[in-house]
C-alpha cells in the first residue's frame, strides 16, 4: 500500500517556543547558530556557550531533544541536525525552521527526509534572494512527504541509521588514517620546533631544484573544458579532490608546458584566509597532463638532498605554521606569501637514509588513505541512494 503524501505542518507541532535571554544576562545559555551546523555530518559540532548579555537578536528559538534544525538561509547547504539531548532547552537561531515531531511521525524520519535531495530541490526553488538567499518557515512547512505508519518508519529508519553509522566509522577511519604519517614524522625525527635530535636545519629554498613558481591566471571566462587546474578548491587534507570536480580551462601547449604538474611537485596555497594560508599537496601520479592556478605555488625539490614525501610533511609541522604566520602579509580577511617566504622556511634535514624509510611508510599511508576515501564516498552513495529511494 502505498503511504499518504502530508504537508511537514501536518507531523510537527504548529509552535516549538521562544525565549529572550538577554532578559537574564548574567545566566549562561548554549547558542547554536547555522555555523554551528556541520552541514557534510548534519550534526551540531559548534554550539557556542554565551551570557545571556552577550545574546545576538537571533538568539530566539527553543531547542528540545529530538527536534529537527532546518536552515533557511542557503537552503542549497543543506545545514541540519538532530538535536540532542545534551542541547534540550538551549537556544537556537531564527535563522532555523524548528520541526518538532507530533505522534504520528518519528523524529528521525523528519531528520532524514529534510536530508534528501528532493527536499533540498524544492526548497531551493522557492529561495529568495541573490548575495543571500533564504526561504521562510512557512515555506519549509509546506513540503511534502510521504507517511507510512510508525512502524513502517521505525524500520526504514533502521536502515537510514545503519548507513549513516558506516558513514561515521568510515570518517573516523579516515582521521586515523590521516594522523598516521604526522605521528611517524614526530616519532622519527622529534618536535619541528625544538629539533631534540639535533639535526642539521637548513632554509627549505636550497632544497629546491628550482625556485618557487607562481600558478597560471586565467579570466572565469576561459573556464568550462579542456585541461584540468589544481585551485584552492581542488584538493583537502593533502589529498586531490575526484578529479571529475577537478575544473577545466582552455590552454594552449606553452601553457601546458610551463604549468604543467609533475609527479613529486610540491602545491603550496599563497593567498588565502589566514588560517588556511600555506596549505599543500603533493602531486601524484597524473592521468592527463594537469596545471595549477595563480594562488598556488609549486615546488620542485633536489631530490639528492630531499624526498619530496619528507618535505610535503615538514610542511604540515608547527614549524612551518608559525614561518606562515608570521611572514604572512595581511589584507581584510586575507593573508599571502611570497617565494621568499617559502625559501626561508628553516627545515630541519635529516640523512638521505632517514628520509627514504619515513618516505616508504607515508606512501603506503596515503594508499590506505585513497583507499578510505573511496570507501567513504562509497557509504554516502549508499546513504543517497537509500534516501532516494525512500523520499523521491
């Protein structure tokens, strides 16, 4: 039999509550605003505890065990979450549609079904607004899902939970996986910041084959097809994003030459926000010839003096985070570097002998970290699929 379609006001209560706390200023509260919402986990990860002095006007909206949190504003982000217990009573922003569930539908299959592309799509149209678009609660309450009866949602949810579960383990995998290296890097060669094994310190730039090379500019306009481009966007974790999310520009073959990456080339982001500033990646083994855009700059390293393995982890040490920091160049909300900055960056250098065993141990690390990222994507294709075939 097939389940009724209902209106989401139809399942959840007409009135979730408000509450002031500025009218209690010395009390804490616990906020949760939509930058507390990790929209790639739909969980809470970033609730902030304030004074009731110190209360944004947004701070509106009752929180209690169970309820669902609907941004509305970007509604194409797909921020939700379920509330947990440790938040019941707390505040939440206006700037979230608060689906409290009545009997007739279980709280975790409003969670999922607002999780669904089809949500998402229909939402999304109705969004007003170009530089920030938003869609009201009353828009949100007007979508339509479909109801079967409680226990046909309690098993449906199951396996919704089930998946989502693989999708965790996977994800916590992967954060082991990704701390494997830096723990070996510290075990064999000691604090980048203290050097406790005294070995020779050396400016990173006379360990270059070359000196540092800026990336390629291009108008948007050149953008579409054609050979692939390393961006800020491009990779996360030291790790090259699918390169079907790779963008592609038109070049012609002096181009491709010049900027062309190779196996072993060194990408250090050099403009950027200030926390994300010098972040890198070392270029694996292309399928098609590949280039990188201005705000990088590529490294090419003596590979008699230094493996480029070794170096693309020195780079991630607190050592290196502090050069940034404090040769970084400031503008409003923006930091760079120049090749100067990354020459002088003090290395500590290791033998040759040293630097290939550590080498050999992060390169099957970054194979079992591909491989865990495969795995991944793979539960959140099942994840997708599930819902689809739940939801529409």
């Amino acid at each position: 039999m097939t389940a009724p379609w209902v209106a989401l006001r139809e399942v959840v209560e007409a009135k979730t509550g408000t509450m002031n706390p500025s009218a209690w200023p010395n009390d804490p509260f616990t906020y949760v605003d939509v930058a507390a919402v990790d929209n790639k986990r739909k969980t809470v990860t970033g609730a902030r505890v304030l004074k009731g002095a110190e209360a944004p006007s947004r701070a509106r909206k009752v929180m209690r065990t169970g309820d669902v949190l609907v941004s509305t504003v970007r509604p194409n982000l797909n921020a939700v979450a379920l509330v947990p217990e440790s938040l019941d009573g707390e505040v939440a922003s206006t700037a979230f549609c608060v689906l409290r569930a009545t009997p007739r539908v279980l709280p975790e299959y409003l969670y999922f079904f607002v999780r669904s592309s089809r949500f998402v799509r229909s939402v999304c149209k109705l969004a007003t607004g170009a530089l920030y678009p938003a869609v009201s609660d009353a828009r949100i309450l007007d979508q339509k899902l479909p109801l079967p009866d409680l226990k046909a949602q309690r098993r449906i949810v199951d396996v919704l939970l089930c998946a989502q579960s693989v999708i965790r383990l996977r994800r916590d995998i992967r954060v082991k996986t990704n701390q494997m290296v830096p723990a070996l890097f510290f075990d064999l060669f000691g604090d980048s910041m203290t050097n406790p094994k005294g070995w020779p310190v050396v400016p990173l730039g006379s360990l270059l084959k070359l000196n540092p090379q800026n990336g390629l500019y291009k108008h948007k306009s050149a953008y579409g097809t054609g050979t692939p481009i390393v961006r800020i966007d491009s990779f996360r974790d030291g790790e090259l994003s699918d390169p079907a999310l790779i963008k592609r520009l038109q070049l012609d073959d002096e181009e491709i030459q010049r900027y062309g990456l190779a196996e072993g080339d060194i990408i250090v982001n050099r403009v950027n926000s200030p926390e994300h500033l010098g972040k890198s990646v070392l270029i694996p083994s292309l399928a098609e010839p590949t280039v990188f855009e201005s705000n990088m700059m590529r490294l090419v390293m003596d590979r008699e003096r230094a493996l480029p393995r070794y170096i693309f982890a020195a780079l991630q040490t607190n050592r290196t985070r502090r050069h940034f920091q404090i040769n970084a160049k400031r503008a409003i909300n923006q930091a760079s570097l120049n090749q100067q900055d990354l020459k002088s960056l003090s290395v500590m250098l290791p033998p040759m002998d040293k630097q290939i065993g550590f080498s050999r141990y992060a390169e099957a690390a970054a194979t079992a970290q591909t491989t865990e990222t495969a795995m991944l994507k793979g539960a959140e294709a099942t994840l997708e699929s599930l819902l689809v075939r739940t939801f529409g």
